[in-house]
C-alpha cells in the first residue's frame, strides 16, 4: 500500500512515489494563504497517464481521503440497519437555489432523488469533486452486529441442522455480491445487454436466500421445536457485511 509523504516543499503531499505502480496522486494547498485554507487533490489515471482533480477540502487529510478514495452509497435505510454499506456507482446531483446538492448511491438505490441528474461517479468526480464519507446530514451509522463470520459459525456448529443452516446463509454471500455488482452496472449503463445478467444474478441471490431461511427453519424446528421460524434481521445484515467485503476485495464495486 502506498503511503503519503511530504512533497519537496511545504504545502503538496504525494501518495506513493511518482513513476511507481504505487502512485496514487497528490494533493497541495492553494496558494495565496485562504483561510480557511483550500486543499485540492488530483488522482493519477495511470491508464490515462494524467492526473485528474478529484476533490478539494479544508485540510490536507480530508484532501487525501479524495484520492482513490471509497465511496458508500449515502442512503440511511432504517435504525436496524443503518446506511446502506454498498459502494456507490452513480451521483444524483441538482442545483438548488445556487447550490450544488448531491447524493451518492449505489445500484439498488439508484432509482432515489428520481428528477436529479444522474451522473457516473468517476465523471462527477472530476467535474465537481468528491470527498468520501462527508457528513450525510450526520454521521455515517452503522448499528453494531454481534455475530461471528459465517466460517466461523460453521465450524462451531453443535447440531448438523445448525451447521446446515449456516452453510446455506454462507452460500448466499456470493450470488448477493454478484447481485449487488451487476445492479451497479446497470444503474450506470442501463443498457438491454445488461438487464440480463442482472435479473440472472438476482434468481441466482433469490434461490440461495430461498434456501437458506428454509434451512434456518428446519434448524429452528429440529433444534429448538419452533415452527415456521423466519431468518431474523441480523443474520441477513450478516450476509450483507460479508457480501460488501466480497464485492470490494473483487474490486468489483464500480
Ligand atoms: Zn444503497
């Protein structure tokens, strides 16, 4: 991982070194002694050998977090579950009474601030900057989850049914990664050639979800003498987390 170092006066830092794979961009104050101060950060397109702007903030460190930054998408869902974890892949934007609002979002909640202009995170970026993690009219939250990873919980099973039923919860992360990337797609290239993955990759997440609150229920019944158990909220949270760090380690999110 590249780190930030100082550049050759006072005022720039680089992310890694210039000329390496590593380099991400820079970021520098601008010149003039603004207070507050101004600090604009540009990101190396290394496919397009050129730097581009990408954000400008108060302090050198917010100005870092622009470049190769992550970007969530900004929706606050519920008080269970907090704001929605998934990558962000298009920007609504619209100018309200001179000002510049805009949300970022990801595939399933691209359809929300219908009537916004809808444009491509990367394109946003470059035109009017983007700092991840801003304040979202108050702080990202997210509510804790006091669960183990799924292979975890696997291993530790006590009944065969238990065991079962986590592996089934286990077999949803994927297909829900795949979901999530190819709704991603579509909300920023909403073409025909892409409707069909994404309705395959949705059965493909609906039969695994299917079949895991059935194993949960066998569970439940076998184990615990209950009948018609539902998963509980937390256990698809716990599906979600895993599916985000999937979909990210694919780096697959955009
Ligand atoms: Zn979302």
């Amino acid at each position: 991982m590249a780190e930030w170092r100082q550049g050759g006066y006072d005022g720039v830092f680089y992310l890694g070194e210039k000329g390496t794979e590593q380099y991400g961009g820079y970021v520098v104050r601008a010149r003039g002694g603004t207070n507050p101060e101004v600090w604009f950060a540009y990101e190396w397109d290394a496919s397009k050998e050129a730097h581009a702007w990408v954000g400008r903030a108060t302090t050198a460190e917010d100005a870092q977090e622009a470049v190769k930054g992550e970007f969530l998408c900004e929706v606050y869902r519920d008080d269970v579950t907090g704001h929605c974890p998934w990558p962000g892949v298009i920007v609504r934007t619209t100018v309200y009474r001179g000002e510049r609002l805009r949300m970022i979002l990801c595939g399933a909640h691209s359809g929300v601030m219908r009537g916004w202009e809808r444009v491509r995170i990367e394109e946003y970026r470059t035109e009017h900057g983007l700092i991840p993690n801003d304040p979202i009219i108050g702080k990202r939250i997210i509510p804790p989850l006091d669960l183990p990873p799924i292979g975890e919980a696997v291993l530790k099973a006590s009944t065969l049914a238990e065991r079962n039923a986590w592996i089934a919860l286990g077999n949803v992360v994927r297909p829900l990664a795949d979901y999530a990337y190819w709704r991603g797609h579509y909300a920023r290239y909403p073409l025909d050639v892409n409707e069909g993955p994404r309705s395959n990759a949705r059965e493909h997440w609906k039969r695994a979800q299917e079949r895991a609150e059935g194993m949960y229920a066998v569970y439940m019944r076998e184990d615990y003498g209950q009948n018609g158990a539902a998963l509980p909220p937390d256990f698809l949270r716990l599906v979600e987390r895993e599916a985000v760090a999937h979909l990210k380690s694919q780096k697959r999110g955009k």
